[in-house]
C-alpha cells in the first residue's frame, strides 16, 4: 500500500520564546504523520517562526500571521508518497523531487521519512545521517536586560550547563560586557558564554560591540549585523557566527565561503531539512568554519530530529548545540525528547546519543483519531 501523509495543526500560549528585539506569546505548527494505511510509520514537524525565513515571506512577513499556511498547503497536496525511500540520500532526492517551498514543509516530509525508515531498520535518525556522537549543549538563558538574568544563569549552570547564550541589542556594548562578566563572577564555574544580537548593528556598531565584548572572553557572537553587511564584517576582536542570514539563499554561498564568519548557525526548519544542513555543514566544514545546530522554538519532534542533526556532524566541525528544552514546548503536545535529558550531579548538560528508532519521540495515537 503507498504512503501517504496526514497533518494536523498544533500549538498555543507560550514564553520564553525571544529574540533579541521581540518575542513571540504563542507557537504554532503543524504535525505530518506518515501512514501506511491505518499504521503509523513516523512523525515529522513543520513550525515556521514568525517572521524568519521563506515561510514568512510567503505569508507576507508578518508576524502575526500564519506562517503554516504555505506549509500545510502543501503538505496536504503532496496525496500518496509511493514505498519508502532506502536511505537518507533517496529521502533527500524524493523530498527534493516535490519542489516545495516551504522550508519547515520539507523539512516535516524529511523528518517523517527519515524517522519511518529509522524505525523500520532499528536504528537512530542519526545513524542514518552519519556518525552519532554525543556532544556538550548550550543553554539560552534570556535577555542580558532581564531584571533576573543572574539568577536564570546559576539555575542554568547548577542543571549542568557549561555553555551560555544570552540575547542583546549590541546598543550598549560596554553595560552588556559588565553584565556578562557578572555572570561569570556569580556563577562561580569555568564557562563558555555566547551571545546573539539577532542582525541588529551595522558593520561599524559590530566592529565596535565585539571589540567590548572581547573582555568578558565570549566564545562567539551570532549574527553581529545582517545580510550583505556580514560579508563587509571581516575579522573581528570577538569569532562571529552567521544564524538568519544564511536563509537569504541568494548571499548563502559567499557567506559560507567567503566571509570572515568563525561558523553558521544551521536551523532545519528554517533551512528545509537535516539533509540540506548537512550539506551545508560540508561547505562550512570545507571552508574552515564550524557549525552550531540550534531550535526555532518548535515542538518536541522538531526539536529530537535537529538534536539527531546535531549528533550526525563531524565533532571536530561542531560546536556546542543550542538544543536545551525550551518555553515554547508548553503549546504543543507533551513528549519526552530522548536526546535531551538531565545531567547527573556534577555532569554537564549534553546533546545524549541514546539508544532510539527514528527521532525516537511518540505521541499519542489520540491526536490522529481525532484529526
């Protein structure tokens, strides 16, 4: 019997989802079952972020409209899928094969795909992709404006985290390198600290902020400024990594290979798949650039394939991921994310490779009933 996929809507009210200039009080997405007729095979996720990436532009860039649109669209056009693929390369090539538009669409179909053949042979999506190692996990505190930004660091920190990354403006480099220091001071353990300005200086302000940011010993700053600027950037006091604008497809290629970036953030939601970041790894990895696999506040299935992304790079091209549990998985369905578990007494927070089939997340048959 030919596959087929069958999407149902999901999400609600949330916190804790932010960037450095705004946030977003609720999440939503949507589901891709993949069936081989009543029998469930596997799970994928598609939640565009507001306001990121091709799925906003197609719903008119606008943060208060619904970015799933395109996505469910097609995924609900895609009708039957015919056998399952035999490996991730022909996954990828049937995924490539349906031309979709929507970056979190693909990435849904490719998850599900990718999860189906995963369980049906007895091994991790990861394993699929490559090399499964674990590997160390940073953890997104909040904003360095916060009011309780120190006491969110210690909690962090006393959970096993060893990697932070804070929000900012860039607006006032030298209040936010004295509050990063504070951290330091307050929490009392050898850290690595990261931050991300989310694109909001000009070339001149970056150059500036990371020559301040430069006595607090940050290990990297994400997205200093933004698009065509980052290629005028160069070399600066601070290791800067691309994050959003590697969703300009057009500026993709240069500013893999062509500007002074330490690295790229890779977000398979945003960018249309594992595979596709993968492929994109290579490129960095060829130009002497590391890679750091993060979230897009998604639910649980998003988040366990991009932990199974971030498990699947080469270690010595990866940096700690930006996949801890977030706020945001309040407004989807509850479910237990095997990758991402609490560190023992004393241990740091770690990216786990555990023993899984797929993505290895389940829901509930209850959410197909009723769809």
């Amino acid at each position: 019997m030919p596959l087929s996929l069958r999407v149902i809507a999901v999400g609600g009210a949330t916190s804790g989802a932010i960037s450095a200039q705004s946030g977003w009080t609720r999440r939503d997405g949507l589901l891709a079952g993949l069936f081989n007729g009543e029998t469930l095979l596997g799970l994928g996720e598609a939640s565009p972020l507001p306001g990121f990436g091709a799925d906003a532009r197609s719903a008119g860039d606008s943060w208060a409209t619904d970015t799933a649109d395109g996505a469910r669209q097609e995924l609900r056009a895609l009708g039957h899928l015919g056998e399952l693929p035999e490996s991730a390369e022909d996954v990828a090539r049937l995924c490539d094969e349906f031309e979709l538009s929507s970056p979190s669409a693909r990435f849904a179909l490719e998850t599900a795909l990718l999860d189906a053949l995963g369980r049906r042979r007895g091994v991790a999506l990861g394993q699929l992709l490559g090399t499964r190692i674990s590997g160390p996990r940073s953890v997104l505190v909040g904003h360095l404006d916060d009011g309780d930004i120190l006491q969110r660091a210690e909690r962090a920190v006393a959970r096993g985290a060893r990697h932070l990354k804070f929000k900012a403006t860039g607006r006032d480099p030298d209040v936010e390198a004295s509050r990063l220091i504070e951290v330091r001071r307050a929490c009392g353990s050898p850290l690595r600290l990261r931050l991300d300005l989310n694109g909001g200086l000009d070339v001149a302000a970056a150059r500036d902020a990371l020559a301040c940011y430069q006595r607090a010993e940050l290990e990297l700053v994400e997205e200093p400024t933004r698009g065509a600027a980052l290629l005028d950037l160069g070399e600066c006091a601070v290791p800067w990594f691309v994050d959003e604008s590697l969703l300009q497809a057009d500026l993709r290629g240069a500013l893999i290979e062509k500007s002074a970036a330490s690295g790229v953030v890779l977000k398979p939601t945003l960018l249309g798949g594992v595979t596709r970041c993968l492929s994109l790894a290579t490129l960095a990895a060829r130009g002497g650039k590391r890679c750091i696999v993060t979230h897009a506040f998604e639910g649980p299935v998003a988040l366990a394939a991009c932990a199974e992304l971030a498990l699947a790079l080469e270690n010595d091209a990866a940096e700690a991921a930006g996949l801890d549990l977030h706020g945001a998985l309040s407004a989807f369905p509850s479910a237990r994310v095997p990758q991402l578990p609490d560190a023992a007494v004393g241990d740091a927070l770690q990216v786990d490779a555990a023993a899984v089939h797929g993505h290895g997340v389940t829901l509930g048959e209850e959410l197909w009933t009723a769809s």
